[in-house]
C-alpha cells in the first residue's frame, strides 16, 4: 500500500524564502525516500537519507545566518536545537541499513525523517515566524 504523501502544513511556512525552500526540498526528499522504500530501492534510500542530512546541515548554517541578520534574539538556543537535531540525524543511517529485509520498518523511518524536520520547523522555526511577522509591520 502505498504511503500518503507528506506535505508541511500551511502554518508551518515561516514566510523566509530561503528558509521555507529549505524545508520544501527536505519535504521533497522525504517523500523520494518514501517512494524508493516502497520499491525496496534500499541503495537509493540511504543516499536520500544522506542528502537530506547534508541538506539539513547545511539547512541550520543559512538559517542560523539568517537570524543573526535579522537580530532574533533567541539565536543561541535556536542553535543548540540545531545542535539537537544533528545528533539524531546519524541514527537514521543505521535505521536504513537495518531494513534492507523489506520489513515494513521502513515506515518507522519515514516518520523519524519527519520527526527530525518537525523538530526544526515546528518547534524551532515558529518562534523566528513571529519575530519576522513583528518586523514587517
Ligand atoms: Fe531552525
Ligand atoms: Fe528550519
């Protein structure tokens, strides 16, 4: 059966351009990861998974960049939840060299890849929405 498609909910676009493409091209990849999964693509799994660990730190480095540039003042604690998320984000590897028996665990490592977008996007990212939302008025 195949897995519905995962989509950042509305409120979840910070309102940066650069910041909500990031978090879209991570959407993207999940989604790809999704789809090779499901066709026991497993190699093509773990370099999707590889891309979006690259691309999620390189994802904090611009972000972090960015609230500097617009004086958020939670920048430090912003940065030791990036630091949070880069931690978990190894585990993902060994999670996707564990299910290359077709088991349906792969399900369980989709949702830890949105897990660790949330994690940025929601519980994190929000906090700089607002900010930005004040700066504009
Ligand atoms: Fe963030
Ligand atoms: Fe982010």
């Amino acid at each position: 059966m195949l897995r519905k498609v995962f989509e950042l909910p509305m409120n979840l676009i910070i309102g940066h351009p650069v910041i909500d493409d990031d978090h879209a091209r991570m959407v993207r990849i999940i989604n790809e990861t999704a789809v090779a999964l499901e066709e026991s693509k497993f190699h093509e799994a773990t370099k999707l998974i590889f891309n979006f660990i690259e691309l999620m730190r390189e994802h904090t480095v611009r972000e972090e960049e960015i609230l500097h540039g617009t004086e958020f003042p939670w920048v430090e604690e912003h940065a030791a939840r990036h630091r949070q998320i880069m931690i978990m984000l190894p585990r993902l590897i060994d999670e996707s060299e564990k299910i290359q028996d077709g088991g349906k665990a792969w399900d369980a490592l989709i949702d830890k890849l949105i897990e660790c977008l949330l994690a940025d996007a929601f519980e994190a990212d929000l906090a700089f929405k607002a900010h930005l939302a004040g700066h504009r008025v």
